[in-house]
C-alpha cells in the first residue's frame, strides 16, 4: 500500500499537467493591423516551452483610434490588440531565451477571455493601447478571478489624461476595491533580474521627435497589488514598451529605449514566473 501511495503522487501530477497541455488552445496566427500576415513564424514554432508570451484580444471601445478603418469581429484580428504583433511578442520572447534560463516559446499565443476557461493556461499576459480598449462586464470578471487566482497582466501603452482616466474606469470593473499605484522602486519587480531603479519615459516609434504622445509628459509605473503584495496588473502610463521590443533590430529606433524596455520586460516575465 506503501508503494502504491507513493507512486500515486507522480501519477497524479503528470495527469494535471497532461490536462493543461491538452486543455490549451493550440497556436494560430491572426492578421495583424501593422503586418497582416506578412511575418514568416521561426522554424521552432512548434515547440513547447515552459513560459509563453500571451497576448490579451480585446474589443474596441471610445477611443480607439482604429474603429471604423477595419472591418469585421475584434475576435478574427485586424483589431486594435493586434497593434506590434507578433513582432515585439516574438522579440521579447527571444529576449527571454537569450537573457534568462526560461525556456520560452518562440511564438506568442493570443488569448481571449471569453473562451472558456483558456486564460487559466497563461500566468503572464500582455495588453497594448489599454487606454482604448473595450473590456466588457464579463471580460472584466473573468480577468478578476484569473488575477486573483496568480495570473499577472502587463498593462502597456497608454498615453495622456485622457487614456489614464478610460483605463481606470474599466480596472474598477476589475476590481473596485483596489486602487492603482506607483510601484516603489524597491518592489521586487524592479530587481528580479537587472536593478531598474533607473527608468525613463520609452516613446513608441512615431513619438521620438516630441518623446512622448497627446499629453503624456511623465511616465509612470503603476501596479494593483493584492492581499499578500503581490502585483497583479503592472501599468506602464505614457511608455510604449511593446515598441521598444517590435523595433528592437531596427536602426531607426533608439537603443536606449530598447535597453531599458527590455529589461522591464524581462523583469516583469520573471516577476511573473516566480512570485
């Protein structure tokens, strides 16, 4: 009977992670509204890993600038979430490979909260331009409980009063017990892996010249926390990271903005994975 116990105990564990594997929804490409379907996926697409960079699909909402330019449902692609994939996806998934031993997937893996329990599979997930998006009633629950549960939302691209005031309306959907603060420079996400007491505004690539979009002068690196301290949503107000990692090769854009956005994401993935 010993024996039996003791053997039981591995069994059941490879059943769970079995069950997860199968119960995640397998990889598909979306069009995107920079790419379309343009980039080609790397030759190891197909392989598993042990951390994934999930995208976070959405509904259009106010002020989103793209309504009206595409056509077609938001759950199909062509849709404001779609904006920097899969590049920067891709290249902060590489980033994670070369800089950490993560073994991370080389494509990202879009998830949206209305499929059922899929969310679930996706500790760190990744949201673009949430000062436009259109979270719903029900997506806001779900997102909830996903984050009560452990899972870890990077809120990125936000920009000006305007956006800030929108996307705090809709996290009180999410949680209208919780406020939105300043992350303290000694908070572990900023230490996981590079010290990043350091930080500065990171312009997309359209904003260079001015260094920053609409009126958002000053960045600002917020969090949700929960009950033990651990951050839940970590918001990155008037920084465009996602381009900092779509652009990462590219001569065009500052390497500087590229450094440092990296190493958030980096951290942040890590911070993910561990806490």
């Amino acid at each position: 009977m010993k024996n039996l116990r003791i053997l039981a105990g591995p069994l059941i564990f490879a059943a769970i992670v079995i069950s997860a594997v199968f119960a995640q929804r397998a990889f598909r490409e979306y069009p995107s509204v920079e790419y379309g379907l343009e980039i080609p996926l790397p030759a190891d697409w197909s392989k598993p890993g042990e951390w994934t960079f999930a995208r976070l699909m959405f509904p259009p909402g106010p002020l989103d600038g793209y309504r009206g330019r595409f056509d077609g449902p938001w759950q199909q692609g062509l849709s404001l979430w779609t904006q920097d994939y899969p590049r920067a996806d891709r290249a902060l998934a590489n980033a994670v490979r070369r800089l950490t031993r993560v073994d991370a997937r080389s494509v990202e893996q879009p998830v949206n909260l209305d499929d059922g329990d899929e969310v679930y599979n996706w500790p760190f997930l990744y949201a673009v331009q949430v000062g436009e998006w259109g979270l719903t009633e029900a997506q806001a629950k779900k997102l909830r409980d996903y984050l009560l549960r452990g899972g870890f939302l990077m809120a990125d691209d936000c920009h000006g009063s305007q956006e800030q005031a929108y996307f705090d309306k809709t996290m009180k959907m999410v949680f209208p017990d919780r406020e939105l603060v300043d992350i303290p420079n000694d908070d572990p996400i900023f230490h996981t892996l590079f010290d990043l007491d350091d930080r500065y505004q990171i312009p997309g690539a359209e904003h260079l010249v001015t260094g920053h979009k609409k009126d958002g002068y000053v960045a600002r690196w917020k969090g949700i926390y929960d009950d033990k301290g651990r951050i839940m949503v970590a918001f990155s107000l008037n920084s465009d990271l996602g381009d900092s990692w779509e652009f990462l090769d590219d001569p065009r854009y500052p390497v500087k903005y590229s450094a440092l956005g990296t190493k958030i994401g980096v951290n942040y993935v890590l911070y993910a994975m561990t806490h």
